[in-house]
C-alpha cells in the first residue's frame, strides 16, 4: 500500500511536470501552430536558449564565457575573431549552428560538463530560426500588455462564450480541438463560488433560493452579493497576506510574539472595500510618505516590516537590518514583478536582464527607511480615548477653579494623576517611516554585506519603464511600482487571481515570469484582463467577477476520458478545477456546517484548541491557552500565527508559515490530514456540535442525512449515500448502547462545551449522531471545491 | 454547440460507467487499489497511483539505506571533545596572534566578546582511543570507545555564527528561508521503506526545543510531504494519534470504512485519482495508529539494550530517542533527526565550560556511542549513516562572562559519521596550533551533504527540483564529496 501521498496532479513531481509541460508548451503543441504561424522567439526560442545557453552567455557579465551573449541580438551578431554567432550578412555561416550540431564534442554546445542538452527538436528548430533570420525579440514580460482584439469564433463556440474571457478560450480551445464541458448543476456552482469569494460554504436556505430563482440573471445577483460580504476580504485578503509573509512573531530564535494584528486588519478592510490596486500597493511600500499619511495608509506599510527579526544573543544587527532588505527586494519582486531579483544580489542576474548594480540601486530605495512600533487605535478606541480626554479636561478645569489652599484641591489631584494614568490603551503595529539621515548605499561585493563597493544611487532596472524622478525616494519608487507603463504588476495580478479560480495561472510559474518561467497559455487573455484590470481602475472586484461570471468558471470539473487524452494537464481549460480547500477554509468550512462560527472580525489573534505538547517544539514554550467563548469559534484567518511553531491543523494543510512569500500554495494529500480531521480535539469539537444541529433541526434520520449533506457538501444525498449513512447511524447506535461508557465519553465532550442540551433519544443517539457527523467532516468533497 | 456538449456528456458517462465496474470488479483487493490505468491514460494512471514515499531510484548503487542524524544544538566546544590542542593549552592566557582574526567577524561583537583575544585551553582533559589513536576528553569515553568505527571531520566550515541562522545553514545549505532541509531532498529523492510510518522523523530533547523550530525539518518549496514529522516524547507520538474519547479502535474503523466508501463513490463520480490518494492516506492514517504506539512501546527490547543506551523506560530522554531512532529504521523510516540541547558554551549562567557542559555530555555520551554499537549488533551499521554534529564549534579564546567561556566559532569545528559506507577509524582535516582554522582539507557545510547525498547514491548535482526558473540543490552551486571520508 502507498505511504505519504500528494497530489499527483499539483504537487507531485512537480518537477517532472513542469518540464512536461514546458516540452509540451514549447515543442509539441506550438511546434504544431509553428507551422502555421512560423517561429515565434518568445514562444519557441527564448525558453530553450534560456534553459541551454544563458548560463554562461547570458546576462551576468562576470561568469560570460568568451565574450559571447546569446540574450541580445547585439551579442549574438558581433564578430568575434571574424566569426558571428549569428552572421546576418551569410546566416548559413552562423557560428551556432556549427556549434550545436557539431559532432565533435570539444565544438558541440552546450559543453558535455554542462548539465544541459539540445534535443534533436531543439536543435532543429534553433537551426531553423537562424536561418529564417535570427530575429530577437524582447522578452514577452517586459513589453507593455495591449488590449488585444477578440480572436474571431465558429458560431457554436460563440455561443458558449458569456464574456469576453470565454472568447479567448474558446479560440484556444477551437486551436487544441478541446470542446468545452457543461455548466456545472446550481448547486455545485453555488458552493464553488461561495468558497472561491468567501471560503464559506452556502446555507441551505441560500441553496434553495439559488436553485429556485431562474431568473437569467440568477448568478450574477450572488456573486454580486458575495462580493458585498464582509468574508470576502478575509477570503481574498488572506491570498495577499500569504505574499506579505505575515506572522504574529519574530522568527529565528527567540520567535517572539509581536502585534502586527492591525495591518492583517487592514489588508482585509482594504480589499472589503476593493481599494484600486495601484493605491493598496503604493500604500503598502510607501504610505507613510503620501502627503498628510492617515492612521492607515502608516499601518499598510507594515506589508515590509512583515521580515523575521532575529533577537538572539551576539547578533550584528546590521546584518539582520541588511538581510530584511534582501528579502523585501526579492519579495517585492515575486509579487509585484513576477521576477526572481533575488538572484542579483551575489551577481549579475544569470537568465534576465537585471546587473548585481541595478539591484542595489534597488536596495538603496529601501535602504533609508526607519523601522519603528507606532500605536494603532481602532475607531473604538479613539472613541474611548477622546471621552477619556473630556474627562481630564473636565478635572482639570474644576482644579483650575480652586484656590492654592483648597482643601478639595489634592484628592482631586490624586484622582486627576489617576485619571491620566488610566488612559485607554491602544495595540501598537509595526511600520515604515522615512529616514532623517539617509544612509549611504554600496554595493556589496558577492551580496556581502561585509564586503562594501562603490557608493549607489537609488535607481530601477532598465529594462522596465523609467522612473519619473530620476533621484527618487521610496514613494517615488511605489509610484513606479503601481504606474500604468509598469509591464508586470497588473499582469501578476490577474495572473494570480486566475490561479485562485482554476487553480493554476494562465502563467504556470506564477512568481516568475522571467525567460525561465514557463510562458502564458493564453498570452492574449493574460493581457486583456490585465489591461481590463488597469482600465477600470485596478479593481480587483471587477475582475474576479468578470471571471466567475464566464461560461469557462461555470463548468463542471468532473474528469473526461477525451480531454484527459489531448490535454491531461487541463490546459485549454475543457473543465473546471477540483481542487482541496485551503487550510483556513478546511475549518472554516467545519465551523459553518456546525453553526458554532463566530462572524467577529478582527482585532488580536486567537487561539482555537491545539493538543497539548504543540509549543514544544520552538527554543521557548510558550503558551497556548485555547481561547474560550466566541473566539475559540472565529475564523482561521485570526488564529494566531507563531512562525517556529505554526498551528498543526493549519500547517498540516500546508498554510505557510510567514518565513518567505508564499504566491501559491501547494496542495498536498497525506495521512497526517486524516488523523487531524478525525482526531483532532478541535475537529472533533466542531462535530459534535454539527451532530447537535442536525439533531435540533431536523427530525427523522434521513432528513438529518439529508441536512448533514446541504450543510457539509451543498448537496443532496443519493439513495446509496443516504443507505451508507443510516446503515452507520443504526450500528453505531447499536453499539453505543452496549458500550454505554463509550457513548458517555462522547457526550461528555459536548458538555464541556456546553451543547449537550439533553438531546432526544439521550447519550447514544447523541454519540451515534456525532460518528456520523465525524464522517461527514471528513469527506474529500467536504475539503474540496468542485 | 449542443450536439458537441452531448457528445462529452455521453463520453463522461462513459467514463462514470467504466469506473463503475471496474470499482465493483476491483474492490474485493481493497480500498484504494483501483486501477485507472485504460480510464485515464497511462501517464495519468502511473500518476494516480504514484507514491513519493516508494523506495525511489538512487543515482547509483548506494552505500547507506538511511541517515541517523545526531544534531548537537548550541554548538558543541571542538576543543573540549575532539581536536585535542596541546599548543592551545601551553598559551593559554596569551593573545591570539593578530593574523588569525583580523577581518574576522564573531557573534557578540559588540557586547561579550568585545576585543576578546586572550586563548583558552582546553578545559578537558583528552586521550586517545582505537588504532587509530584518534583523541577525546575524559567527557566522552563511550564516543570515544566507538573509535575505530568514525571519520573525525576535523574541518567542518560553515557561513553563519548565530544559532537560527546557522542551523538553518546546516539543515538546508542556506540562510535563506523558504528552503528544504536535508531529510525533505533525501526523501524527495529515495523515497522511504515504511508503508505505515512517516519517512522523515524528528526527535528532540533537552531542555528546550532547537532554536528556529519548524524551518529546521522544513520542506520548503518542495510538497509538504517530505517534511520532518515530529515523534513526540510524550502524549501522542504523532499528533492526533489517539482517537478521540469514545472511539474505540473498532468504531474508528467503522468510521474509515464509512469515509472511504463514500469517497469512492465520489471517485467514480468525478474520475479524480485525487480521491485515491485520499482513500488511501486514511488507510495509512489507520495503519500508524497502531505502528506509532508499537514503535514506542520499547517493552520487548532486553534490558541488555536498556542499558547500553542507559534508558530509563518511561522517562523521554536522548537516550530513549536513539533508541527509538533505531526502531524507526529497523521499520523502514529513511531519515530521523535527534535534537539535543543545549551545548551553547559562553561562560555565562547555565552555559558554562565546567558544570553545564558536563551535564550535556553526560546525557549524550552513552547513548550516542550505544547507538552505533547497536546498529552494529543488528546488522544495520553498514547501511545506516550516522552523523553527529552541532551548528558550529567554538572560538580557541575565551569569552568572559560569569566564568570563562567560548564564543560561537564557524571556521573549523568537529563532526563525526559512522556507517553507512565511512571510512572507519579516520580521521579528515587537521587545524592550525590553535584549533582556529583548516590547514588541511577544508570540509565545508556544503562538502559534508554532497557526501551524504553521495552515500545514499544521489549525485548533489543531479538531485534538483525546479522552483522559480531555476533548478535548486541542496548544494546550491557547491559541493565537493569528501573522498577521504569514504569506506
């Protein structure tokens, strides 16, 4: 029997499916359209010179080989000792083609020790593409995104079509001879988009008004109310707070806790109230700087101060301050870039144009900044504070009023100390703020901070659109960052968000979109929405329901034996997704189905039961005191997030740990899952108290089945499922009253948690009930979005 | 339109149909042992059934099965256990040359070890043990008996000298988080022998957990799966092992077959192989219910055994931990990781040279050297590769704090292996007069996990994984396998 599973169609060998897909990509299914629409550099060439040739003739000048640069046409075509990689004047001549089809392995590149090799296909369509002329382009990341026309379609498929994602779709889909699948049925779709907006599965009672209005528009009147819901930024929000590597601790060593609450309150606000993207991320690296900076735009500069802190004994803090700016460069540059910039820290970026100097003029927009702790008062506190104040004032002013010799005069200056002393405390968060003396920049010799070199100017790459101030500050840098002429940050974006609805970018590789990554499938697609996206002011609501909305979201994702044959990896889209919740919907979800969810938002974190030991495992242990009433019941996204020592049942459903950004999560499927669901003290909580539900609101068993399933999956039983289920509930039942003890057992954890309200039918039909909703909160469909 | 969505129905129909029987045909064999192979091609169906714990393809012919990783946190003193310094001794009190230090960086810089020059002794006394004549303190006698069976890697080099930082570097080669750490690559590439246990495990004791947590048995970009699973010293050994109150082993059983049953049918229903996986990770899940507690239960180990390690039964400890460690790869586990705390030396309160250390090799000392005598009396030692080292090491001068001490030191320290194909009674590397730095045969982080890679017959250059364009190692772009070690 198989031991520790994964998905093997996300996460297992990724690797090999990754490069699976980019031989498909950019061999078997192009080299098919090739032939119609000839070669394509970005397409067919720049993956395979990337792969093969940049590591000693690309962009990092100091590990260059003989001079030669094969990334630019200029480099390609200049003569060496009279001979021309590419000879444009007698392209037969081409040097490169002598070397790759050499025999002669001393001649041949790449080199035997490299650890790259042509394929014959490679070597073709390379020979190929030199011969019709050579032509570069510049790769496809850096060009401005165009609103690209409509692809024209055959009628049936433009009746498919809802919008306009569909049509560039279904030009694909007609291209791979892929057909499209049904819409999914109501209530599947109900649940889909319930999870996918508000990672909160829909009521029975929202069920059946959806599947009773057949209205045209039924649809679109819920999605735009999810939109509407409150959830819909802790849903959403937490997408952006896994690339803000957001924690409550320090990390290293000491993990210390830290309250950084107020800024993961303020992602979700912000994305609640669908704040144009450009503004959220100027917000974020700069918003301290904007003119007359409120409360807020201070506390979203948090998103960088989101680094580890290293508190240990012997620290050079230095080096820790120098390391934070590391990782808020190569941060900044998966999420807003969809580049690895990182790599220019040590040397020259080996594969995209980005020199070790253009990162560290980088560096030096980051390099004068503070870090400070400020105070960050809710509303409710700025309330209680300004009545605080009233009160001193009104203390002061009836001391002012009595003479030196008074005798009422000290115990009311007692009682004013006091006063003054009690005033309302307000939780600090950690932020930006600039710089008084700015710090000189070097550049660091191999990314040494020991090792400093010449004196650096802040400056951006040039191969991206140019900075209006040329000496700029951190806001003019954010500024940049969120300018309409930037190729990448709304095409990253729409690229993630077409990732969360289908479970896979329209670029695969959606932290690199650099010659490395694996190229768009629908590169068209990619930058219509991302020109959509800017165009109607960098709403991100607008877009999601733009998705949703499309005939290609509605689709059921149930396997087909065609398409598994032409598109096994679902690339043309032919179906939906089905893919397992993300961790905090995992128990989001249980805590909905057993009606103990609170809809409390906000404020510090939480600490919903973990079993015992769990702290153990960091340098300190540190408490975990599970939290009673209405937080122990909150959603996952407020549980408190200690890095070295990550709440297992969120862990173990791979959420990240805040140590780097995370841009997508892996889906693993493994042994430690199951145990968690069905021995968790916390999972079992939740079912009991969703066998408790389903024994007060409904009455015979079948309907109690019947409610278990629109509550835990969105949907009715079958005749079987509902035999399987009573068959369990009548054996259980059973049992139970022979072992009457095991059934006592049961219930007594109720009634530490106060549920146990005498149920009908007594101990065993409460414990009977509760493996029954055990089993329910454990199906693949319940963890699963279909 | 209409008429080509009718013809993908019928086909998912079809499908449905196909699963069907074959589900009715198949499920007498078992749960999760469906085949799909003419359902879903054959690609998809190797996939689907694909297990990244089945014993994996080596590079070639290995020469251990597992690793055994004793990881000293804190930084043990070299020059208190290992690279005996007669020099050291004759200057104690005297300056350390300029030429050692100048350029240098040390943790504490700017507090405690501020202008701290002055070489210190050894604090221990050594002599020799084996054939070899290979030196150790008077701390370790039961290490130092098992002599003749290790390379001494006198020259282990590392690039970071703070604790979190540092075990990261040792655990994953890098500084940088968000990376997997050794026993995730070894896994990721070998795969495991066990079918009901976890094929990465971590043990920890002492007295307080290691420094960095989680990031240190990590698995970074590649799947969770390959993370270290903690065994747990008491309650639970693994988390959520026990069944809830109430559930006796024949309800959870019930309540599997309920589970699976259903899931199944959700299998025939949507054709994701997915599901398999599933079905059959709750199968497993059931299994380590009752091989955990068996692993745990050492009441059928003789009190011969007990007592080579020195465990005491009940009481979690170090000693308990190596002897679990053997259990665990007597039942296929690939690689398990002990943590021991604390070995931080700085002369301060609870660290100090004399009292403190001694109390940490006393609770290692045994039970270390017994584990390797154990491996060796069941026929294991040749293929399990047994590694036992800290961080880093310690500086030659001394630190002062309430007494004298020493700082965190990253330029040579001492690590030894045994089994699993090592050369035994050798020794690799020798420092300079002072124990400070390499005059020979540098073994750098980078070096020792290309040669355990090597060892297991995975070529570190060719063990990759694709993550943002680029193929990550665990040797990032170094690493040399240390020829000297090898058997």
């Amino acid at each position: 029997m198989p031991s520790f599973f994964v998905s093997p169609f996300i996460p297992l060998n990724f690797r090999r499916l990754a490069e699976a897909t980019v031989l498909v990509g950019a061999l078997a299914v192009d080299l098919a359209n090739t032939e119609a629409v000839g070669i394509d550099f970005n397409r067919d060439i720049r993956p395979v010179l990337s792969e093969n040739c940049f590591q000693c003739h690309g962009p990092d000048a100091a590990k260059r080989k003989t001079g030669l640069r094969l990334d630019t046409s200029e480099g390609a075509t200049e003569a060496r000792d009279g001979v021309r990689a590419i000879d444009l004047a007698d392209l037969a001549k081409s040097e490169l083609l002598a070397r790759i089809t050499a025999t002669d392995p001393d001649t041949r590149m790449p080199p035997p020790e490299a650890n790259s090799r042509l394929t014959p296909e490679q070597v073709t369509l390379l020979s190929e593409w030199v011969k019709a002329g050579g032509e570069y382009d510049r790769h496809w990341a850096f060009k401005k995104p165009v609103r690209q026309l409509l692809p024209s379609l055959a009628a049936n498929r433009r009746a498919w079509a809802k919008n306009a994602v569909d049509v560039f779709i279904a030009a694909k889909q007609a291209e791979a001879s892929v057909m499209p699948s049904p819409q999914a049925a109501k209530a599947t779709l109900l649940r889909r988009v319930s999870l996918d907006l508000t990672g909160l599965p829909p009521s029975p009672v929202q069920i059946a008004a959806f599947v009773a209005d057949t209205s045209p528009d039924a649809f679109e009147k819920v999605v735009d109310g999810l939109l509407q819901s409150p959830h819909y930024g802790e849903r959403l929000g937490r997408h952006w707070l896994d690339t803000a590597r957001y924690a409550d601790s320090d990390g290293y060593s000491h993990d210390a806790g830290r309250s950084m609450w107020p800024y993961r309150d303020w992602v979700i606000d912000a994305t609640n109230r669908d704040v144009s993207f450009d503004r959220f991320v100027i917000e974020q690296l700069a918003g301290d700087m904007l003119p007359d900076a409120t409360l807020p735009q201070r506390i979203a500069t948090g998103f960088h101060r989101n680094t580890q802190i290293n508190t240990e004994g012997g620290v050079d803090k230095e080096q820790f301050r120098v390391d934070s700016i590391f990782d808020r460069i190569a941060t900044t540059g998966e999420v807003m870039f969809g580049l690895t910039l990182g790599c220019a820290q040590c040397h020259d970026h080996k594969f995209d144009p980005i020199s070790q100097v253009e990162y560290y003029r980088l560096f030096a927009f980051f390099n004068n900044a503070d870090e400070p702790r400020i105070e960050a008062p809710t509303a409710e506190v700025l309330a209680r504070r300004a009545e605080h104040g009233a009160r001193v004032k009104q203390l002061e002013t009836e001391l002012s009023a009595l003479a030196k010799e008074d005798a009422k005069r000290k115990p009311l200056e007692a009682s004013l100390a006091k006063l003054k002393k009690a005033r309302p405390s307000a939780a600090t968060t950690l932020v930006m703020a600039k710089r008084g003396k700015p710090r000189t920049t070097r550049r660091f010799v191999q990314g040494d901070f020991t090792r400093p070199a010449e004196e650096m100017q802040p400056g951006t790459p040039s191969v991206l659109h140019r900075l209006a101030q040329p000496d700029g500050d951190r806001l003019d840098f954010a500024r940049w960052v969120a300018d309409r002429n930037n190729p990448l940050l709304a095409r990253v974006a729409v690229n993630r968000m077409w990732q969360h609805f289908f479970g896979r970018g329209i670029v695969q590789t959606e932290n690199d979109f650099g010659s490395q990554g694996i190229p768009p499938t629908h590169p068209k697609l990619l930058d219509w929405l991302a020109v959509e996206f800017m165009e109607n002011g960098w709403s991100q609501k607008q877009i999601h329901r733009l998705i949703v909305t499309s005939a290609t979201y509605r689709q059921v994702s149930l396997r087909r034996a065609d398409l598994e044959r032409v598109d096994p990896y679902n690339k043309w889209l032919g179906r939906q997704a089905r893919f397992r919740l993300d961790a905090e919907v995992v128990r989001d979800l249980a805590l909905a189905s057993s009606g103990l969810l609170s809809a409390k938002m906000g404020g510090p974190g939480v600490f919903p039961p973990q079993p015992e030991g769990c702290m153990d495992l960091g340098q300190h242990r540190k408490t975990w005191k599970a939290s009673s009433g209405e937080d122990r019941f909150r959603r996952a996204a407020y549980t408190y997030r200690w890095r070295n020592t990550p709440h297992p049942a969120l862990k173990v459903f791979d959420a990240p740990a805040g140590l780097a950004a995370c841009t997508r999560r892996i889906r693993s499927n493994t042994p430690l899952q199951a145990l968690t669901l069905m021995n968790d003290p916390a999972f079992v909580e939740l079912a009991v108290g969703l066998a408790r539900r389903l024994m007060a609101e409904a009455d015979s068993a079948a309907n109690r089945i019947r409610l278990g399933f629109q509550l835990c999956l969105g949907r009715e039983p079958d005749a079987e499922e509902l035999r399987l289920l009573t068959g369990l509930v009548e054996s259980q039942r059973s049992e139970f009253t022979v072992q009457s003890a095991e059934a006592k057992a049961v219930v007594a954890k109720a009634k530490l948690l106060g549920q146990a309200t005498q149920p009908a039918g007594g101990d065993t039909e409460f414990a009977a009930w509760t493996m029954a909703a055990r089993v329910l909160l454990n199906l693949d469909e319940t963890i699963t979005r279909e | 339109m209409m008429n080509d969505l009718m013809g993908s129905q019928a086909q998912q129909m079809d499908l449905q149909q196909f699963t069907r029987r074959h589900f009715f045909s198949q499920c007498s064999i078992g749960l999760g042992s469906i085949a799909l192979g003419s359902l879903l091609g054959d690609d998809l169906a190797k996939a689907a059934r694909a297990n990244p714990f089945q014993p994996g393809k080596p590079h070639f012919q290995p020469r251990a099965k597992n690793v055994i990783y004793m990881f000293m946190a804190g930084g043990p003193s070299q020059l208190e256990l290992f690279d005996w310094k007669p020099e050291l001794a004759r200057r104690s009190g005297d300056n350390i040359p300029e030429s050692f230090i100048r350029g240098k960086r040390f943790a504490f810089m700017n507090s405690t070890f501020k202008d701290q020059k002055k070489l210190l002794g050894p604090v221990k006394q050594f002599r020799q043990h084996g054939q070899a004549g290979m030196w150790f303190s008077d701390n370790i006698p039961h290490i130092g008996g098992i002599a003749d069976e290790m390379t001494m890697f006198r020259t282990c080099k590392t690039n970071l000298f703070n604790h979190a930082p540092a075990k990261l570097f040792m655990n994953t080669g890098t500084g940088i988080f968000g990376r997997p750490s050794m026993g995730s690559w070894v896994t990721y590439g070998i795969g495991s022998e066990t079918q009901s246990l976890p094929g990465f495990v971590v043990l920890h004791s002492g007295s307080r957990g290691p420094r960095g947590g989680a990031a240190n048995w990590a698995s970074g970009f590649l799947p969770t799966t390959y993370q270290g699973v903690p065994l747990r010293g008491s309650g639970d050994p693994i988390l959520n092992l026990a069944n809830p109150a109430g559930v006796s082993a024949r309800r959870q059983r019930a309540s599997i077959d309920a589970i699976n049953k259903l899931n199944l049918k959700r299998l025939v229903a949507t054709g994701d192989p997915e599901i398999n996986t599933r079905i059959a990770s709750y199968e497993m899940a059931y299994r380590m219910q009752s091989s955990a507690p068996e692993l745990m239960d050492i009441s059928g180990e003789s009190k011969a055994t007990l007592d080579l390690y020195g465990v005491e039964q009940g009481k979690p400890s170090y000693a308990n931990n190596c002897l679990l460690a053997r259990r665990l790869v007597q039942r296929g586990t690939r690689f398990v990781q002990l943590y021991h705390t604390n070995w931080d030396s700085h002369g301060g309160p609870g660290e100090t040279l004399t009292k403190d250390f001694d109390k940490v090799t006393h609770e290692v000392d045994q039970a270390s050297a017994a584990l390797v005598k154990d491996l060796k009396a069941h026929g294991m030692l040749d293929d399990t590769l047994v590694i036992w080292g800290g961080e880093f090491g310690r500086t030659p001068m001394s630190e002062a704090r309430q007494t004298a001490g020493r700082n965190h030191h990253i330029d040579a320290f001492t690590m030894w292996m045994a089994g699993g194909g090592i050369k035994p009674g050798n020794i690799v590397g020798a420092t300079d007069e002072f124990g400070f730095g390499a005059i020979d045969q540098e073994c750098h982080v980078h070096d020792l996990h290309a040669t355990v890679l090597h060892q297991l017959g995975l070529d570190h250059k060719r063990l990759t994984f694709r993550f943002q364009g680029r193929d990550f190692r665990l040797t990032d772009v170094h690493g040399n396998v240390i020829q000297d070690a090898l058997g």
